[in-house]
C-alpha cells in the first residue's frame, strides 16, 4: 500500500511538472500597436504583412461588420503603402525587442476633408528589421481604419482602429484583411448582413454601389455611406 502512494504521488508530480512546462512555452510578451497589447500568433502572408501582422484573438470586442468597424474609427482613408520609417521602441527591460514601423500612406479619398496622406504605426516583428520590409511594399489600394494616436514631428501618427481589421481591401465579393486572413471571412459575412441596413438609411446610399465588395472602392464608400 505504501508504494503504491508513493507511485501514485511521483505520478501526479510529473503531470504537473507537464502542465508547468507546457504553460511556460505557451506564454509570451504580446507585441503592442500603439501601446495597446495585441497578439502576432496569426501570421499574416506575404513579407510585409507577415512583419506587421495582428490576430483578432487579442481583441476583447473586435468589429463584427465595415459599418462596425467605420463608426469606431477617427478616420477612414482610401490609399497606397509609398513607404515606412522607423517608429517607437516600446521595448521593456528583459524582453524581447518591441519596435514599430510608422508606414505612409498616400491618401486617395478619406472621411475628412483635407486629408492627403497619413501616417500609421504598426507593430514590427521582432525578426524583422525596417530595412528588411521596405524592400518589399504591398502594391494596391486598401481602405485603413485609424485612431488618433500621437503627434509626430511631421503631424499626426495614427494606430489601428482595429488590430486584425484596420487594412481592408476586397475582391470577387469576400474582403480581405492582410494583418490577419482568417479575419476576413467572418468581417464578410457580417458585412453582407449589415450593408443592406447600412445603405438604406438614408436616399443619398445608392442601393448597388455600397453593397458591392469587389474593391477597395466599393468597402471605402460602405465605410462612408450615411
């Protein structure tokens, strides 16, 4: 009888000691845009996008639909990647590096007047050097969702409204979230369900042009349609 508890006792320490072990690997310091703690465990394809990725799973409320993710956003922008510089370093002491890329964005339409360009902080993988990245640039236009973050010395620097959400582009009707692909489909649906709502609200939504998601066009003007 003795041994047996002594058996049963070795056993239960080495599951635990599993468990700790497990734990301890699944642990880590979550990247931050903008100060904010967002998880890069979703890589996103492509060098670029696949440096600056962020997973839905690290947002507690994230935008079920573009409408959602419009009316949670300071501004709204319709425009190309031209370049990056390096941003902040949010490294803490004993962690591992935390860097930003502040990327410009060339301005073809926005929700304000005025609006010709804008600056977006993203985080940066911490396997990724700005240097590595500007080489190679998304081509295209996306539509990116932004908060006020701080004011740079060249103006105003904007974060994501949404970490998983905030570059959205679309085509053959599905949307498409470069920071993280698995987001997508959900946003669509959702989408598809609120932007017949959305674009009967008010005479001035044309009935065809806002619904269509074949485009970064088309999700511009359902972002922007009262």
């Amino acid at each position: 009888m003795k041994r047996t508890h002594i058996t049963r006792a070795a056993a239960g320490a080495a599951t635990l000691a599993v468990l700790l072990a497990t734990a301890a690997c699944s642990s880590g310091t979550p990247q931050a845009d903008g100060e904010r703690g967002t998880s890069t465990a979703t890589k996103a394809s492509g060098d670029f996008w696949g440096a600056h990725a962020g997973a839905a799973a690290s947002e507690v409320d994230p935008p079920t639909s573009v409408p959602d993710l419009a009316s949670r956003s300071d501004l709204v922008v319709l425009g190309t990647i031209t370049g990056a510089k390096e941003g902040k370093d949010y490294t803490e002491p004993g962690k591992p590096p935390n860097r930003t890329s502040n990327v410009e964005i060339e301005v073809e339409k926005a929700s304000k007047p005025g609006v010709t360009g804008a600056v977006v902080e993203f985080t940066r993988d911490p396997g990724h050097n700005l240097k590595d990245i500007t080489a190679s640039l998304p081509k295209g236009k996306y539509v990116f969702y932004l908060t006020s973050w701080y004011e740079g010395p060249d103006g105003p620097v904007y974060s994501c409204a949404s970490t998983a959400s905030c570059v959205v582009a679309a085509k053959d009707g599905a949307l498409q979230t470069p920071r993280d692909p698995q987001t997508a489909h959900e946003l669509t649906e959702g989408t598809k369900t609120a932007a017949p709502a959305q674009a009967g609200k008010t005479a001035q939504s044309a009935p065809s042009g806002p619904q269509r998601l074949n485009s970064a066009e088309d999700v511009f003007a359902l972002s922007t349609a009262r």
